[in-house]
C-alpha cells in the first residue's frame, strides 16, 4: 500500500513538472514579443493601430491549440470589431517588461493582472474597472497549508516583479507586526509561479483569484482560500498623458456592456457568473 502510494505521488510530481515544462516552453515561444526596444517587432506600428500589450494567462489571453482567447481579449476584439479600430496584440509573460514598453512609447495599452491602487494612479491612467478581482495565498493542500495571513509571518511569498502585490505584502507585514519575505520574481508570471508551487519548487504565491480559479481544474493540489487582498477593481492601463485615449476606451467599454448578451455571457464564460455593477 505504500509502494502505491509512493507511486502515485511520484506520478504526480512528474505530471506537475511536465505541465511546468510545456508552460516554459511557451515562455521560450512568448519571449519573441519581449525584444529589444531596437527590434522592429517592438516599435509602434504607427497610425490609427493600437498597440495592446496583453499579458499571458488563463483569463486575460491565452492559446489552446489553435484557439485564442482570454476574457480581456475577446472583450477587445469586439471593442475592435464595433468600432473599426485595429489593434496589435503583444503578448506578453513578464509584467515588467511590458510596462516598460508603455512608458517608453510601444504600447498604448497594457492590459494585465494589475489592481488599481492610490499610488499607481499618480504614475498611470486607468480604464474604469473592467472587473473584479482579489489577491490571494496559493500552496499546496494538506496538513501544512496556513490558514490565516498571520501564519506568513516570517516565511517567504513569490510574486511578479512589477506587480503592486510586493506593495500588498509589505502593508500585510506592518498589520501583522512581523516580517513576511517577498520573492520578486523577474522572469515568470502568475500561471508558472502557480505551477512551481503545485510541483514543491516553492511554498507561496500570490496571484489573482481568477488567475487560481481558472487553474484550479488543472492543479488540484493546490489551496487559494487565504485572501491577502480586499476586493479590487482591475483596469486597463494606459500613459498617464493620454487621458483622451482612457476616455476614449471607457466610452467603448460602456458600449459593449449595453449589449447585454453579449456582455454577460462573456462573464459566464470566463467568470462562471456575473458581476455587480462596476462604477467608480
């Protein structure tokens, strides 16, 4: 029996890091989009084109065989289809990088797992919430999964660099009166942090509820129930001079949602329901 049992879990952990290495190697795929600014694939394309980096996960922008999909890009191409406006997708895995690309000019749009915070609004524009989210803990299932955050006190979380959840954290450490460590990790995003917890490469992430719900089917080992975070609104982000482009993407938005069928079954689809009534 325990010869199975040890079996099993082996089997797991080698189906844990298969998953992990397909993930990469899409990364490997992906890091096209990440080239230098001097690349002619990274400069503005100019016009009426939109430039829209578009980060990789299961609900903002993924790829399944030959399907592309993604509640923020599908949402997008209908904005592009009602309004005739084109738009170039970048897809991209690091945060940070495309950020950078906003600030230096490429990109008109980020669109990304980044809650809407007091500080980031004096640095960018946001949209008005396109939906809402919540930051929570992953880690493996069993009888050393935490809790409560007070249990972090003194263990290390990875999250994204560029990602205001390092900022999370460290407000979460001066609440509880103890150290909580933070990993800032440069080089993967939210679904690979999710996997190398799944496979015990390391203990913590902290990701976006959607983002572990979305996962939840494909890594059952894992526990997403310890929120770090209150609810928050999630907004595409666009240069804090170009407040005509985010009126102008909050006008567009504003038209799909009166389309009601179109607009609520895109939150089924991806949500699994509906939302409440987003205002600001």
């Amino acid at each position: 029996m325990m010869r199975q049992q040890h079996s099993t879990k082996k089997g797991q952990m080698i189906l844990y890091g298969a998953l992990l290495a397909v993930v990469v190697g899409c990364m490997v795929a992906l890091s096209l989009c990440d080239k230098p600014a001097q690349a002619p694939d990274d400069l503005h394309s100019g016009g009426d084109t939109l430039d829209i980096a578009i980060e990789y996960s299961p609900v903002t922008y993924y790829t399944y065989d030959d399907t592309l999909g993604g509640y923020n890009y599908d949402l997008l191409r209908i904005i592009a289809a009602n309004t005739g406006r084109p738009m170039k997708f970048h897809p991209m895995v690091t945060l940070e990088k495309a950020i950078d690309g906003l600030e230096q000019g490429r990109y008109d749009i980020v669109v990304a797992q980044f809650p809407m915070t007091a500080r980031d609004t004096a640095r960018f524009a946001f949209t008005e919430p396109i939906y809402i989210d919540q930051q929570v803990l992953v880690q493996r299932r069993g009888r050393q999964a935490i809790h409560s955050q007070l249990d972090l006190a003194g263990d290390t979380v990875w999250v994204v660099k560029g990602s205001p959840m390092a900022g999370r954290i460290a407000s979460l450490s001066r609440e509880i009166g103890d150290t909580i460590y933070v990993h800032v990790d440069d080089i993967y995003g939210p679904e690979q942090l999710m996997m190398m917890v799944s496979a015990g490469e390391i203990r913590y992430a902290v990701v976006n509820r959607s983002i572990a719900r979305a996962m939840a089917s494909r890594l059952p080992n894992l526990d997403r129930s310890v929120a770090i975070s209150l609810s928050q609104f999630q907004s595409w982000i666009v240069s804090k001079d170009r407040q005509g482009l985010c009126d102008t993407l909050n006008l567009w938005h504003n038209q799909v949602k009166r389309d009601t069928t179109i607009y609520l079954e895109l939150q089924r689809r991806y949500f699994g329901g509906t939302f409440p009534t987003l205002a600001r």
